[in-house]
C-alpha cells in the first residue's frame, strides 16, 4: 500500500493519486527569479499590484486589495462592510470552516443556511424563509426574532467551484438591506448567468492556496467595485499607517500582505486559468460520462445557468444502492493510494460553533454523509483519471 500524505498541496508518494495539488507549468521560477535578482522577495514589489491588477481585469470589477490568504482577505472585507459585534451574519453551512471563522473574528454570528438538494449551494428559499418567518424590523433594523441580534450581511459561500444562485440572494439582500460579500475562494473563474463569481455582490474574497484552481502557495484577494472600501481594505492589511515615517496608526491594523514572491507565483498563474478550466471541465466530463447510470451514484452537476470550474469534482454515494458507503469508498481508494475526502462537517454541527442559530440543515447533513471529492488536480493524467474510475467501478 503506498503511505500517503493528505494534507491538501502536499506530495503524494511515488504512484499515488493526490486530490487536488498545484500545477505549475507556465512563467512560475522566471517570474520567482526575477523577484530575487531584483530583491523585491518581500511584502512590496511590482508583481502585488501587478497580480491585483490582472485579478480585478479577468473578474471585471474595478478594485483588487492583495491579502496574505483567503480567510484574511474574508476577514477585512468584513470589518470594511461594517460588520461587528453582535451583528449576524447569514452563511452557508455545507462550506469549509474559513468563512465563518472570519464572521466570528470580527465578533458577529453566523446564521447557518441549509444547501439546496440540487447543486449543493446555499438555499435562496431558506434564506427567504428565515428572513420572512425569523426576522423582524424594529427601529429600522432587521432583528433575529430568536436571538434578538441585528442581521446584517449575506455570506454565500460558491463551494466546489459552482455559483450559488445569486438572483434571489441579491433581491432579498436588496429587499432587507443587507451587505452581500461572496465567498469566491473555491470558484474563480465561474460565472452566474454569464458574470463573474466576486463581481455580483458588494464585496468578494478569492484564495490562493495550494489546492485551490491557481495558487500563490499561500495567498487571497478582496475584490469590490467600492472606492473606499477598497481603500479601506488596503490600509486595514497593512498595518494601518497613517503616517509611515512617525508610525502613526489611527486603527488597528493588520499585517495581512500578500509578498512579492507569492504575487509573482499568482501572476503566472493567472496567465493560465482559463487553461485549467477547460482542463477541469475534461476532467468532470469523464468522470460524470463513467459513473452515468451507475446505481448509487450520483455525480455532480452544473445548473443551466451556471458556468462552473468543476473546481473539486465531487459525487454522492448511496450506500443502499452502491454497497458501501463514502468513506468505505474513500478507504477503498486510499488502499491504492488514491486520495478522496468527505465534503465538510456542515459548520453548524462544529463545535467551534456551537450556540449559532441554524435554520433546517438536513440537506447539508446528508450530503455530508454522501460526498465524496475525487482527484481534480490540474495535472491529472487521464490514465490516473482510469484507475480513479476503475476502483469504483470495481473492475480492479
Ligand atoms: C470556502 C472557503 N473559504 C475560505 C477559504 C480560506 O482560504 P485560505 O486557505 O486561503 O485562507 C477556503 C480554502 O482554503 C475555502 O475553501
């Protein structure tokens, strides 16, 4: 059996099969070594405002602020919309614990939204239903008729590289006067009816992390059509100097910098996504087309009016039907050194949580219980895809 290494990004031993590790195939060691021939290694040089730049072109929104990771780049964006002690926060549960981690860090709470059966995104419906049934006005703000806390923003997380369906998200956001700030980190580069994940709500986080379509090996984004917000952001993860030479701070800051040398991995990077992404769709495409009528397996899938990265491709696995469940299969597949893993606890299970108000999260749970993530890299060669397919297949 060979011993495998399952954190995301790391290397996987000699013939085995990692989930979803970097692909770096483009300008990555020119650009690196141009930031050590010309010193620029650290938290300024030309490759952050460069990456800022190319990030806000191929989105389309008109600000890019360059943080030091994701859960950063969630956090600030945040603390500029405003959100703070006491305020709640309304957040998908089927997502990885980052996003609202980040509510908690600024003091608000996370109101858990159920995902929908279909896509396995954030339920408008649920959201609808709780801003309806669970909410109240009172002196002009919308309180949680359970908790008695201001609600405040939207936090739909785009899991799996497939847009939430942001329509009704952003009506009602519009109809209650909430803050939207989408969580991109997994879907940069998809689209909802033909616009950009993190150019739809007011404010948007992308992550570069090793495992994620493009890395930085470690890295986010904050994206915002939003002047001063973007300016917000760029001052509060940078120490919040007011005066650089008497270090004069007005606020509390954050070294939240992004480095050059990072910056410089993610422009070459960048330079390749699209690239990527038509490799990610080859990749769902064969895996969707192999497991097609399979009994107790269902792949997933994109809505019609969705663009997806197909970021991690993931199915669902129906222990009646199939004969073992997901994580008998994942223990099936790692017997032969092939990575998979669950999707996340839903966050309104996780004990780091508990005390949050959570709607009805039974979808989340089930498929919680039923997914499982296949290898998605980049780089995953369709012979690997084979043996991937045929252990579920069985025809070992
Ligand atoms: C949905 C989601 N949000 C936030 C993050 C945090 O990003 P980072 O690891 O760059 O902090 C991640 C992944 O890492 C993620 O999958």
């Amino acid at each position: 059996m060979t011993k495998l290494n399952f954190e995301p990004g790391a290397p996987v031993a000699e013939g085995g099969i990692p989930l979803c590790v970097p692909e770096l195939r483009g300008n990555e060691w020119a650009y690196i070594k141009e930031c050590i021939d010309t010193n620029f290694v650290s938290s300024v040089g030309p490759f952050v405002d460069r990456f800022e730049r190319d990030l806000a072109n191929y989105t389309g929104v008109k600000y890019a602020v360059a943080t030091a990771t994701g859960t950063a780049a969630l956090h600030i964006s945040l603390l500029v919309a405003g959100i703070g002690a006491d305020d709640e926060v309304l957040v998908s549960t089927l997502t990885f614990i980052a996003p609202v981690n980040a509510i908690r860090y600024v003091g608000a709470r996370p109101v858990f939204v159920d995902a929908e059966p279909e896509y396995w995104e954030m339920d408008p419906q649920k959201v609808r239903d709780f801003l309806k049934n669970d909410c109240q006005r009172v002196d002009g703000e919308l309180r949680n008729l359970h908790t008695g806390r201001r609600v405040r923003a939207i936090m739909p997380v785009h899991i799996l590289g497939h847009p939430v369906d942001m329509d009704p998200i952003m009506a009602l956001a519009q109809e209650y006067n909430l803050v939207v700030i989408e969580d991109a980190t997994e879907s940069l580069g998809a689209k909802y009816k033909g616009v950009m994940t993190g150019r739809i709500g007011q404010i948007a986080c992308f992550s570069f992390n090793g495992n994620k379509i493009i890395t930085s090996g470690g890295g986010g984004m904050i994206v915002t059509d939003n002047e001063a917000w973007a300016r917000k952001a760029k001052y509060l993860t940078t120490q919040a100097k007011d005066d650089p030479l008497e270090f004069v701070h007005n606020e509390i800051g954050f070294n939240y910098r992004l480095t050059n040398l990072q910056a410089a991995l993610g422009c070459a990077q960048l330079e390749q996504l699209d690239d990527y992404i038509a490799v990610k769709h080859r990749i769902a495409e064969s895996y969707t087309n192999a497991f097609a009528g399979v009994p107790g397996i269902t792949p997933m899938r994109q809505a019609d009016w969705a663009d997806s990265i197909f970021w991690m491709y993931t199915l669902l696995v129906d222990e009646t039907l199939y004969g073992m469940d997901s994580r008998a299969l994942m223990r099936k597949l790692a017997k032969e050194g092939i990575q998979a893993r669950p999707l996340w606890q839903p966050v309104h299970l996780s004990p780091a949580h508990t005390g949050s108000y959570a709607v009805d999260c039974s979808v989340a749970e089930r498929l919680n219980r039923d997914a499982l993530s296949l290898p998605s890299s980049v780089g995953l060669s369709p012979e690997e895809q084979q043996r991937v397919v045929n252990i579920i297949l069985d025809k070992e």
